[in-house]
C-alpha cells in the first residue's frame, strides 16, 4: 500500500509548520511546493523522513499533538514504607568470606 499524506498532515504529526517541512525537504534535496494540500509520496517520504516511513509503513506513527489520544500516562511505583531504606534503617550485611579455605 503506498503512502499518502498531504504536507499539512505531516507537519500536524510532526509537530511542524509547512515552511519548515518545505525547507528541511530542500536541504535534503527535495523539492516541494508550500502548498499545505499537496500530496507527499512514498519516495518523497522516504528521502525526507526515511524513520517516519518506516514506522508510517509499519502504522508505528503516534502524533506528537494529539489531544484526543487514549495513550496511557507512564504509570509510577513507589516502594511501600516497609520496602524502603529510610533513616534508622541498616543494611545487614554478608560477613568477611575467606577464599583462602577454598583450596
């Protein structure tokens, strides 16, 4: 399946304006209009972004501006209190071990 996306979507993924997408495709060697409704190709993407084709090919893409996304907050664990090493609490430590009696 070939990819299509206009300017304007990609640079609403990215996170990007329009003259930026244009001037990052020119320094490397791609020429695009300014034209938010022009249609990117597969090659196109891929000399630009070869990463965002990749994981666009593979649909890996996350938007960095989605307010609608359901993506879960990275969770947090904190160790309960008798798990953690707090003032007043020693370390038992292994004794000396002699490896001299091991020959």
């Amino acid at each position: 399946m070939a990819l299509r996306i206009t300017i304007l979507e990609y640079a609403n993924i990215k996170g990007l304006t329009i003259y930026d997408i244009v001037q990052n495709a020119k320094e490397k060697g791609v020429i695009l209009p300014e034209d938010p409704k022009y249609v990117l190709d597969d090659s196109q993407i891929k000399q630009i972004d070869p990463i965002f084709a990749h994981q666009n090919k593979y649909k890996q893409i996350n938007s960095k501006n989605n307010i609608d996304s359901k993506e879960a907050e990275p969770e947090i664990f904190i160790l309960r209190d008798e798990h953690q090493i707090g003032k007043g609490t020693t370390i038992n430590f292994l004794g000396k071990i002699d490896l001299n009696s091991l020959n």
